[in-house]
C-alpha cells in the first residue's frame, strides 16, 4: 500500500557527532525535540528553495519581455520620455540655430507594425 503524503515515517539516519551535538543545543535552546528542530530546518530550508525558484522564474519573465514591448507601456514611456528630454535638453548647445527634437510623453510606439511599403 503506497503512503499517503500526510503520514508519518519513521526515518533513521547517520549524523557526525558534531552536528548531533549541535543540533542537540539547538534544539534545547528553541525547546523543541531534536526530531522538531530538523523539520523545522528541513521545511525552511525547501521554502527558501522555493522562493529562490520563483524569484529566478520571475527574473525569467522579465528579461524575456521585448524591449519593443517593455516600452508600450504607457507608463514606462512617460518615464522615458521625461528621462530623454531632460537628457537632450542638458546637452543641447545654448545656440538658438540648434533644434532638439522632443520625445512626446503621449506617442508611446504603436503596436501595429509600421508599412514600410509607401
């Protein structure tokens, strides 16, 4: 008969003398049983797996959006927008002749592929 995910087993295992005695102390400390202190470690130490697993995933979805598609998101080109034009106008030469072409906060790409055709 196949264990049920809940039950509960018995499991004999072989330590170095030194992390018995470790977790002996630990466990005295916290006033739990040795048996307590090394599930409670156990299970933190496959949540921090996890959490690292969904942090790398996360990671994943991001760097693989398109930069195309980062920014048709309107308030990502406003932030662009605003970051570029305070970047062209410190560069801009004080001559009157020079034209600085402005980026507008409210003209993000257009999703519709450009005809190139005309």
């Amino acid at each position: 008969m196949a264990r049920k995910r809940t039950d509960v087993v018995k499991l004999q295992l072989r330590l170095l003398e030194g992390l018995r005695r470790r977790l002996e102390h630990v466990a005295a400390d916290n006033k739990h049983s040795m048996n307590t202190e090394i599930i409670e470690r156990l299970e933190a130490s496959f949540r921090h797996q996890d959490q690292e697993a969904d942090r790398a995933a996360v990671a994943a979805a991001a760097a693989s959006n398109t930069v195309e598609n980062i920014f048709k998101n309107p308030d990502v080109w406003k932030l662009f927008a605003t970051v570029a034009n305070e970047a062209a106008a410190a560069e801009a030469p004080a001559s009157p002749d020079t034209t600085v072409t402005k980026v507008h906060e409210a003209d993000p790409p257009s999703s519709k592929p450009e005809d190139n055709s005309k």
